[in-house]
C-alpha cells in the first residue's frame, strides 16, 4: 500500500502535536505507513479575496501537483470553502491522491479543551483520506464517513470506520487495530 503523507500547508506555525495525532490515527484507520511531510510552498493561488476563503478544490489541485506520488492530506488553519457551500471541514478526490482538511472551523471561540479540537481534526482527517481510499460517505450510526456539515455531526461520529467501510479498504496484509 502507498504511504500517506501529511503535510501542513497553513499560515500559522504547524501544530506538531496535531500532525502526529493525526498520523496515529490515519495509521489505525487504513493500516498504512503515513509520515508527516515537509514540501515547499503553500496553495497561495486557492486564496478568493472576495470570499476571503481559500477554495478546497484548487488546493487540491495544487496538492496533486506539488506533492510526490502517493496520497496527499494537506493540513490547513484557513477557511476552505467550496462554490456551494459556506464552508468545508476538508474536501477530498474520492479514489484519487489528495485530500484537505482544516482546522478553521474545528474551533470554537471559548472552548477550552484542545483535546477536543484535535479529535475533531482526527476524525476529519480520516474522513478525507477515507474518500481517497474509495469510500464514500455512509450512513450506519458513528462511523467516520458519515456526512458532516456542522461541529454537532463531527462530535456525533465516532473516530473509526464502521466494519462495513473498514472491509471496502484494500488492505496489503497489514491490520489495522
Ligand atoms: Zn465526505
Ligand atoms: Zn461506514
């Protein structure tokens, strides 16, 4: 299986802590060799001044072709967004090489416990990389890739692919726990 690489690609300083909480937990979900990645520059023409949003889908663009072979998770702090929407959690190509994922949204102004944050960024994480595995999004109670469009949903999810989504993950003989 590809490695997956996860790579900070946001405006403030990376969160070493958030990149390997989300490296053990992309590791237990796909059973994959991931390391957190250094490349060079950031998605600076995915910036739309006059939603003062940065677009997911020309960030994925970017990633695809500035990042080597094998899947991609860009980790981001700015706010994505895509044409139809307000705002995304992360965007991913579904069976493809890159995903998105910000913490923007993760946040909320008040909350105390960063704990909190990072498991919702977890949980997105896998959510993203589990769109470039294949999997689509699922209905079945807790599993990760059910759909998310407010913070309510990501707490509602639990961290982890349901059995059904786990088997869909094709596997090089490694198990994940
Ligand atoms: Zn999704
Ligand atoms: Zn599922």
């Amino acid at each position: 299986m590809e490695d997956i690489r996860v790579w900070w690609i946001g405006e403030r300083h990376p969160v070493e802590r958030a990149l390997d909480h989300v490296r053990l937990h992309l590791e237990g979900a796909f059973g994959a060799r991931v390391a957190v990645w250094e490349g060079m520059g950031r998605p600076e023409e995915a910036y739309d001044p006059r939603r003062k949003q940065w677009s997911s889908g020309r960030i994925l663009s970017w990633l695809v072709r500035t990042a080597p072979d094998g899947k991609v998770l860009g980790v981001t702090d700015v706010d994505l967004f895509i044409p139809i929407l307000t705002f995304v959690f992360g965007e991913a190509q579904v069976g493809g090489r890159a995903a998105v994922v910000s913490t923007a949204r993760l946040a909320e102004p008040g909350l105390p416990d960063e704990r909190i944050v990072l498991e919702r960024l977890a949980k997105e994480s896998v959510h993203e990389v589990g769109h470039v595995f294949g999997l689509l999004h699922c209905d079945r109670p807790g599993c990760v890739m059910g759909r998310s469009s407010s913070i309510r949903d990501v707490d509602r999810k639990r961290g982890h692919l349901c059995a059904v989504c786990r088997g869909r993950i094709p596997r090089d003989g490694r198990e994940a726990t």
